[in-house]
C-alpha cells in the first residue's frame, strides 16, 4: 500500500478512529482503555511483550531482529556508558551524587513531575542538570555519550516495570494533557499524527514496516536503530518521526516532547525497561 | 593492522551433534557508492579475503565482495571440535588491513 | 546410500589433499567476476560455466521482507555430497556476486551471514558440489522504511 494512499484515506477522515479523544477522559481511564486495546488487539501477545513491537506480532521481522541480537550491536556503547557513569567529573563528583540510589536502578521512574520546579524531569535533562551543576558542558540529546550512558543506566534497570506517576498537582495533570494532545496531534504534510499509526494503524504496513503499538515504547531506549548505525534517544525518534511524515518536530527535551514522553510513557505502566535495545 | 575487530563465540548443539560458531568483525564494508554528508562519494573500504581454521587446518576460505553487510557477520556448524580445539579466524580487506583472532572452544 | 557414502569417503580424500574446490587459500581475489554486472557473467568469472542444476537440496532462510536492506540474514544449509563452495550472488544489485565460501569436508553443511540487497531481489545461491554448480533462489522483498526507516 502506497504511502499517499494511507494519507489521502487519512485526510478524508476515514481512519478507524475510535479513541476517546476528548482530553476530558482521566490518565486511570486512558490506561485502562489503551491496555484493554492492544490486548484485544493482539490477543496472542504477552502483556509485557507488546513493548517488542513489530517483532511480537511479524516473525519475519522476527528473523532479522534475532540475528542482529546474536551480537548486539549496542554492547561496545554500553560498556562505555558503564565507564562513562562511573568516572568521576573534574571536581570530583560523579553521576551517582546526582541520583537517588546513586543512579543504579531508577530509570523505570522517568519521566516525573518536580513539584518544585513544576517541571516534567526526564533522564536525559537530570543527565545534563547534573553535569552543569559539576561545571561540565551538556551533552548533546540526541546520541553518543548521552545515549550511551543512558544505556548504562536502563540496563540497571532491566526487568523493572515503567512506574509513572501522576500526583495529584493540576500542574502534572496538565503535563499529561499536553502529552496527550501532542499524542493525537496531526502535523506534516502527510497529516498523521502519532495516534495514526501507532493505534489506528497498528499492526498494518507502513509501505515496508509494520506498524508497532504505542504502548511501552519508551521501555527500550536509548535504542540502536539500524538506520541510526548507533544509540539514540527517545526525542531523537519522536524528531525522526516527525520528518518522515514532512513536519516540523520539535525540539529533543523542549516542554512538548517532555509532556510528550511523560504521557507515552505513564501510558506503559508496567511495561518492564529493557534498554537498551535494538531495531532495523 | 587491526586489532580486536573479531569476536568470535561457539555452542555446543547436543541434537545435531556439531559446535555452532558465531562471529562478528568490526569493519565498515564500504561500498564505495555511498556519498557522505558532504556528497562526497566515500572510497571502497571492505574485507576481501577470510580464512577460518580448526586446529590449524582449514574450515573455510571466503573471497568477499562489497554486497556483506557492514559489521559482518558469519554463523557456521563445524563438525568433529572438540573442548580445548583451537578456532582461529582472519581477514584482509581491499587496503591490506588484516585482524586474527583465536579462541579455544569451551 | 552406501555408493553416496562412498563417493563422499573419495571426495573427502581428495579436499584433504589440501586443494578444495577449485581454489585454495592463496587464490588471486576473483576481480573480475566480483566486477561483473550480470549473473551469467559473475558466474563465469567465479567457477568458467554459468550453467546452473536448480536443487531442492539447497535450503535458504531469510526473511520474506528485509526491514533493513543493508543487513538482510540469509541462513543456507545443503545436503548435497562432495560440498566444494558456497556462493551467494543478489541477482538486481550492481554487482551480482556478494561471496564465495570454499569449504572443507569437516565444516559444514550449514552457514549464515548478511548481505546487503540494493532493492527488492532474488539472491540466488550457487553449491559447487562434485564439481557441479546447484543452485537454489530466494525472492526478497526491500522497502524504504515507512517511518523514516
């Protein structure tokens, strides 16, 4: 099917959208309806496994990603993460000083809601807030030892299930509406937003690919893309995205893509971390 | 000369009686069609030759072209190892770069 | 059985000799065969025949569709006796002729490795075996990715 087919059937409105859009329903009653969704949809997936995406519903996809998981490719930028995270900043200090448990064990609580600052603290940003406060330039968002010590730190995490919360702060609920309607927000020339394929679409062909579900997708980043040839980040992909469909993304760790993550990601409560992962 | 491009990994198959060895070289394997950032055409960069063997005697010889992947990887049984056999492997590419490695099957 | 057996035990003397198939380790890389555009004469430059015996003997496994082209896995196993080489050509890239894998008796019936596919291809895959040229095919399909693949 041909990409301009998909989009002329979007754009006269005739996708199978049967979501509650309205912004008014609450986060409980949104998670209960995407669960309720994909396992309705794909109803020989393992809860859990729905983070895999098109390799738990496609086995020919199957094929390729196992092969490329007999050597992963992310292992050499792993390893650094690991010296990364532990070598200490010029003054002295090291990441773990920033972290609760010294950095060990906690990715599976990122995004959160700061109310102090009133702001949605992922990762990458705590990452770069803590290497300024220790007089070291910030990382680049995207890739490279960003990516690479976020690796470190989901792998601490592996197997622990994605725990997003949101307090009971009109602020944080606005955070998660923001999320929300950037979710279901159609942007670019093709007018498809990430609703579109990732619910609507999900599971159908994209031209080649298949379409992965929405739920749990942040569990394995930082990920190694084949296309990448390296780790990236969440907001890398979110920018990807965005410019594959000919629009205009926002910016890595801009308010947007933060609510954004804060919103996919309260969405994959219970998803276990398996980062850092990865995919064609 | 290179140097710890070469992993390589074997596993014992009870059922089909035979080792499974899996490697993967670290090389770029350029075809010298793809064009840069720049748009400048980056120079054919790949493995040309492999040799693989067992105990010192051959397994496999390969001649390359530029169509394996780059980060080549390479799965094949081999029949009649034992623990304690060495398997080595090597590779030369198109600019008289080369790497070995060696390991002692488990 | 047993004449196959046999004709094996014989071909097996012969490899161990230390000449398998018709090239051994200090072989000048084949230049021209890799060079060529065609499969007839990719053929021709690697084994002097482009004359193929198709083979149900030869089995391939690889994905239908390759989510990445630059890394397709392709896994061939054959039972065919007298195993020589292995050969693997991607009949719409370029350059035709990806690798040639000369055997020894003792290894294996069994061989993976990944290939890059230009755009949606056959890879046809070549077993000298008795100093015959089998053959076995694959269609396999390559998309650009949908989503910024």
């Amino acid at each position: 099917m041909s990409m301009c087919k998909y989009a002329r059937m979007v754009a006269l409105g005739l996708s199978a959208c049967v979501l509650p859009c309205a912004v008014s329903a609450t986060p409980e009653e949104d998670l209960a309806w995407i669960r309720n969704y994909y396992q309705t949809r794909f109803p020989d997936v393992r809860f859990d496994d729905l983070k895999f995406g098109v390799y738990a519903i496609d086995a020919d996809a199957r094929i390729s990603w196992q092969s490329v998981e007999e050597f992963p490719p992310y292992e050499d930028q792993l390893r650094r993460g690991k010296v990364l995270f532990s070598t200490p900043f010029a003054n002295g200090k090291t990441y773990g000083s920033c972290f609760p448990n010294d950095g060990i064990g906690i990715r599976q609580n990122y995004p959160y809601f700061d109310a102090a600052s009133g702001e949605i603290k992922t990762l990458e940003l705590e990452i770069n807030e803590c290497r300024q406060r220790n007089g070291e330039a910030p990382l680049d968002l995207r890739k490279g030892d960003m990516a690479s010590i976020t690796a470190y730190m989901a792998f601490t995490s592996k197997g622990k299930p994605l725990n997003i919360t949101i307090p009971n702060d009109p602020r944080a609920l606005a955070w998660y509406e923001m999320g929300k309607r950037i979710y279901y927000q159609r942007v670019g020339q093709y007018n498809m937003s990430c609703a579109n394929c990732h619910i609507d679409y999900v599971g159908k062909r994209m031209r080649g690919p298949i379409l992965p579900p929405a739920l749990g997708q942040p569990a394995r980043f930082p990920l190694y893309r084949g296309a990448w040839g390296e780790l990236g980040t969440l907001h890398w992909r979110y920018e990807d995205c965005v410019i594959a469909i000919r629009g205009k993304p926002y910016a890595p760790q801009s308010p947007e893509y933060r609510a954004l993550e804060y919103y996919q990601s309260y969405l994959g409560n219970g998803i276990t971390i398996d980062g850092p992962a990865s995919s064609r | 000369m290179a140097q710890g491009s070469i992993k390589i990994r074997t596993a014992f198959d009870e059922k089909a009686g035979v080792h499974v060895v899996k490697s993967i070289f670290n090389h770029p394997m350029e075809t010298g069609l793809r064009k840069d950032a720049a748009g400048q055409l980056v120079p054919a960069h790949f493995i040309k030759e492999v040799v693989c063997e067992h105990n010192g005697k051959p397994v496999f010889n390969a001649q390359w072209g530029t169509a394996i992947s780059r980060n080549p990887y390479l799965s094949f049984e081999l029949r009649g190892a034992k623990a304690g056999d060495k398997l080595s492997m090597r590779w030369v590419d198109n600019k008289d770069d080369s790497d070995s490695a060696e390991i002692v099957i488990g | 059985m047993k004449r196959r057996s046999l004709l094996q035990a014989l071909l097996a003397g012969t490899v161990a000799a230390g000449l398998f198939g018709s090239r051994d380790a200090d072989a000048a890389w084949a230049a021209d065969a890799f060079a060529a555009k065609t499969i007839a004469d990719a053929l021709k430059g690697a084994f002097g025949t482009d004359v193929l015996v198709p083979s149900d003997a030869i089995a391939i496994k690889a994905p239908n569709l390759a989510e990445n082209g630059a890394m397709v896995p392709i896994e061939v196993s054959t039972t065919l006796p007298g195993l020589e080489s292995i050969t693997f050509l991607v009949e719409r890239n370029q350059n035709p002729l990806a690798a040639t894998f000369y055997m020894s008796p003792d290894a294996n019936r069994v061989l993976a490795t990944r290939l890059k596919l230009g755009r949606s291809s056959a890879v046809l895959v070549v077993v000298r075996a008795g100093g015959t040229l089998y053959s076995a095919r694959k269609e396999i399909d390559v998309t650009i990715g949908g989503c910024g693949g």
